[in-house]
C-alpha cells in the first residue's frame, strides 16, 4: 500500500517536473523568437531594465513612446490573455481596443505561427522580469493622435494570413520565408513602399530608404541585388556584417546583426540565405553606372603635386591611415576601391558612415566625424570617394549631408515609426476629403 501510494505520488511527481520542463522549454523558445523578432531593439531603452520600453521613436511629428512589455500587472502586459497578446503582435490592436502605429512592426509579425505567438507569450509571462514603471504616453499633435485612422489602413494593407509554407520548396527554404517575412521582418526596411506608405508587392526587397540610411536591393538581381553572392558570403555578412564581396554592414544593418541575427543558430541564418538567394530578382529604382575610373595611383601623383581636389586632402588627412593612401585597405580594414557602399543608387550610406562611423560589438570599428568635418567636407569627400572608387555619376550635396545630419536618428530602425505616421496623415486628409464631398453633394 504505501509503496503504491509513494509511487503514486512519484509519478506524480515524475509528471509535474515533466511538466514544468515542458514550460521552460516553451519559455526558452519564446526567448529565442524574442531574440530573432529584435523585440529589444525597440522595447528596451539604453541602459534600460529589459523591454520596460520607454524609447523615445523620433518622428517629424513627435515622439512614438515602445510600450512596456514586462509582465509587470499595473505598467505592462502582466496579466494580458494569450488572445490579447495574439492580437496586440499580429493585428496592431492593444488591450483596450486602441490601435497601435506600425512602429510596431505587426504588419511583419501578421504571419506568425499560433505555435510561436504561444512561445512568446510564455517567454513575455513567465521569462521576463517585471517592472513596474509605465513607459510616458505618446502624445501626438491632431490629426496623427487619432489612432483609429490606423483601422482604415490596416484594412487597406494588413495582409492577415498566417504563413503558408510552399510545399513545392525545401524545409530550409520555408523555414528561411517564414523568418524573413515575420520575425526578422528583412522587408520593413528593404522593400519600397507606395504613396501610402505600404510595402509595394511587386517589388519586395528591391531596396528602400529609411530617411537616413539607405536598405539595399537584396533581391537575385546579378547588378542592382546581391544575385552575385553564394550562400557562404550570406551567411557570413548575416552573422557577422562582414562577407569578404565589398560589403560590410553598418547603421541599423549593424544593429540588426548585432542585436539579433548573429545570436540565431547557424541553421536559421543558412535557411534565412537559402531563402534571400531565391528572391526573384529586381531592379528596384537603382541603375548603379560606371564605376570610378580615377586610379588610385593618380590620386598619390596629384596629392604630391598639390593639384589634388579639396576631397582628397580631406581623405589624405582622415581616412587613408586606415582605407589606405589608395583606397586599398588591408590589415583587415575594408577597401574602398569597390565597395558597394560606394555602388549604390545614392551616397547616403557612405555620408552617414562618415557622420555616425561603424561601431560594431566586436571587430575594428570606425571612428564618427560628425564632429570633426562640417557638410561641405563631407560633401566635397563623399563625392571624391564616388568619383575615385565608386559610381561617379552618384553626387552628394552639403544641404543633403544637412538633412541626413539632422534626420540622422541613432537607429534607423525607429526611423520606421514615420511609416505610420504618414499613412495615418494621408488617410486622414483623403477621409475629410471624403466627407467634405459627400457632405457639399447633400448640402
Ligand atoms: C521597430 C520597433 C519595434 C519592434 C522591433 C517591436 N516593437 Fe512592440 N511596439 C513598438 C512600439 C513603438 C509600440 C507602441 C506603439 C503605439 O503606441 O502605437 C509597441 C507596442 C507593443 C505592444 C502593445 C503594448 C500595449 O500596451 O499596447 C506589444 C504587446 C508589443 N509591442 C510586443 C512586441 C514584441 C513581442 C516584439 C518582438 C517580437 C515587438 N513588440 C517588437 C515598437 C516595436
Ligand atoms: C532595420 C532595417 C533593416 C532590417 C530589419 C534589415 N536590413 Fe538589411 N540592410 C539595411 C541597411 C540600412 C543596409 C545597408 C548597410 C550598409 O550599407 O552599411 C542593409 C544591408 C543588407 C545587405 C547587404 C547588401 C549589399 O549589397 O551590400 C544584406 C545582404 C541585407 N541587408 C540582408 C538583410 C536580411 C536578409 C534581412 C532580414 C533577415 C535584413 N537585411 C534586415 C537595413 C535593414
Ligand atoms: C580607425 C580606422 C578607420 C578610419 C580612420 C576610417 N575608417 Fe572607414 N571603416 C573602418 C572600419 C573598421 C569599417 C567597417 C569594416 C567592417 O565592418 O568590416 C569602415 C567602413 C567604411 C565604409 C563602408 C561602410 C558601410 O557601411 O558599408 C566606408 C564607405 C568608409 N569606411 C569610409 C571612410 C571614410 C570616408 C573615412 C574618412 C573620413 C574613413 N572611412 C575613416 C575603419 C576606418
């Protein structure tokens, strides 16, 4: 009898811990979806308790405040339902019914799997500390604080469906779909957009402007997309910013790499290339020309013969000690001789690699010159840069390297909040718009 009873009670036992292994295990996977969705990114402030939100996300027409999600009861989502959350990551909508901007990338995390929001409310519930102090409000000036004009454009543009595996492709090759298109949200940032603000379908990962920084064409295209790149490169550029093809990442790229996709297992980041080189290739807005055709050696000859142009004293006097006096690089420094940040439909990414230098968590970095060159400088460098190891048919203006200096936001990333914003703006103009016709036909 009581040996029965004590294994009764072991199996019990046996049941519950099994039980309890089961909920670590969905936490665990909840903490590594949080990792590759990048909720950090946004939810934690610098130097912040994590993903007590708080971040200012810098608009031109005010600040959009991340909320907090602890599961802290009075000033997160302790207490929300699954349903709630669900509803809160794919469909933009919180607790109380209010609408948020898609600052909050729900139009990207629309296609998660039940299995996965279930992970990672588990992982928000039980994983993460909680704290108790609100993140401020947003206060937006009208007409942006009529959150409910985001009803409207999500019914124009928030495509509902959960992700569809094509069964005609490999697992790697779905798994690679499913991360970029939610999680990782790649097309947030590399996908055009149309008047309204939303990703063009047609041309997904032809390339984009987040205001400051400029997201690539990553689409197979052989010239304008990465369609020269095999898969080694890809996996190396996506766990390191580094691919040994003349790009090396920088700006909200880095800080993407840096925050999420370098701690995601191998086998993710190789499904998340197999699937980007299968892009069906574009040309987006972009037609790189011809590339420099000043040679490098010219360029010593006309420093030591004083008729160099003002751009190559100044990369003479900053840059070469590190790029080389030719632009060769070396000693593990990249080269500027046909770096692609120098092919690119626009210079921004080069000014604002200037401006903001790269900083990445390990490795060499690059120092800012914000400070140290004023926008004729970096104007007049920039295009020297273009003209001796890029495109030469690029140019960079001092009012253009002013605008990038003042939209120059630290993450390109919170950029983003804009996209809403706007959407928001246009809709709300065609809505009165609307009104003030159906109202001028009855009248
Ligand atoms: C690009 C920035 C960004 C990323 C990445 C991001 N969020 Fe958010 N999130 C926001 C902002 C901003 C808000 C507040 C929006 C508003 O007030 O309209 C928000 C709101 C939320 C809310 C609603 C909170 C409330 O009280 O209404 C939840 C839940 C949430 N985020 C969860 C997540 C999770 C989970 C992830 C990762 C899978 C994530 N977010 C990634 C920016 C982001
Ligand atoms: C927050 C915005 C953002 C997100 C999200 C993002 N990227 Fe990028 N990406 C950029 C920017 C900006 C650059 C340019 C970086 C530079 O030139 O230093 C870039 C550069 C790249 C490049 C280099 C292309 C070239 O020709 O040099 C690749 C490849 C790339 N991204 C792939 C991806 C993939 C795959 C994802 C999703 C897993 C992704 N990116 C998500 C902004 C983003
Ligand atoms: C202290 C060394 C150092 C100096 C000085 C320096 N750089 Fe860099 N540069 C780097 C490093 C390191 C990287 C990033 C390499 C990497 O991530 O692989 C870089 C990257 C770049 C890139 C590519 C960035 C991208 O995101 O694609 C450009 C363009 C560039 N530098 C231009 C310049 C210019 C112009 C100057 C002078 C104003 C300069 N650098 C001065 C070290 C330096």
């Amino acid at each position: 009898m009581t040996r029965s009873l004590s294994l009764l009670a072991l199996g019990l036992l046996g049941g519950l811990s099994a039980g309890a292994a089961q909920a670590d295990d969905l936490v665990a996977r909840g903490a590594y979806l949080a990792t590759a969705g990048d909720c950090a990114a946004c939810h934690t402030a610098d130097g912040g308790p994590a993903f007590a939100g708080g971040k200012a996300i810098a608009t031109p027409i005010g600040a959009i405040i991340a909320s907090n999600i602890t599961p802290s009861t009075s000033a997160g989502i302790g207490g929300w339902s699954e349903a709630e959350f669900a509803r809160a990551l794919r469909r933009g909508v919180s607790r109380d019914g209010h609408n948020l901007y898609p600052a909050m990338p729900y139009t990207a995390y629309a296609g998660l799997t039940d299995a996965d929001v279930k992970a990672l409310y588990a992982y928000f519930e039980k994983g993460v500390q909680p704290v108790d102090d609100p993140a401020p409000a947003t206060h937006l000036p009208f007409p942006f604080s009529v959150r409910a004009s985001m009803k409207i454009w999500n019914l124009l543009f928030l495509k509902t469906a959960t992700f569809a595996p094509d069964p005609a492709q490999s697992e790697a090759w779905n798994r690679g779909a499913y991360l970029a298109q939610t999680l990782a949200h790649c097309a947030t940032c590399h996908t055009p957009r149309n008047a309204l603000m939303a990703e063009k379908g047609g041309e997904a990962l032809a390339g984009a402007s987040l205001g400051t920084w400029y997201a690539p064409n990553i689409t197979s295209d052989s010239t304008h997309g990465i369609g020269g790149w095999s898969q080694e490169a890809l996996e190396a550029y996506l766990s390191t910013g580094r691919s040994g093809t003349g790009s090396q990442a920088g700006g909200p790229m880095l800080e993407a790499i840096d925050k999420s996709l370098s701690k995601l297992d191998p086998k993710d980041i190789a499904a998340l290339a197999t699937y980007i080189r299968d892009v069906p290739a574009r040309s987006g807005d972009a037609a790189p020309g011809q590339t420099g055709k000043v040679a490098a050696k010219d360029m010593d000859v006309a420093l030591r013969t004083g008729a160099a142009p003002a751009g190559a004293v100044l990369y003479d006097q900053h840059c070469a000690t590190c790029h080389g006096a030719s632009g060769t690089g070396g000693h593990g420094l990249p080269a500027l001789v046909g770096n692609r940040a120098l092919q690119r439909p626009t210079a921004d990414n080069a000014v604002m690699t200037v401006l903001e230098g790269v900083l990445p968590e390990s490795g060499q970095a690059m120092p800012a010159f914000a400070s140290k060159l004023d926008d004729g400088q970096v104007a007049q460098l920039v295009t020297y840069l273009q003209e001796g190891f890029g495109d030469a048919g690029v140019k960079v203006t001092p009012e253009r390297v002013a605008q990038l200096r003042a939209g120059g936001a630290p993450s390109g990333l919170l950029k983003l909040a804009q996209v809403g914003l706007i959407a928001a703006a246009v809709v709300l103009v065609l809505l009165i718009l609307a009104a003030l016709l159906l109202w001028r036909r009855r009248a």
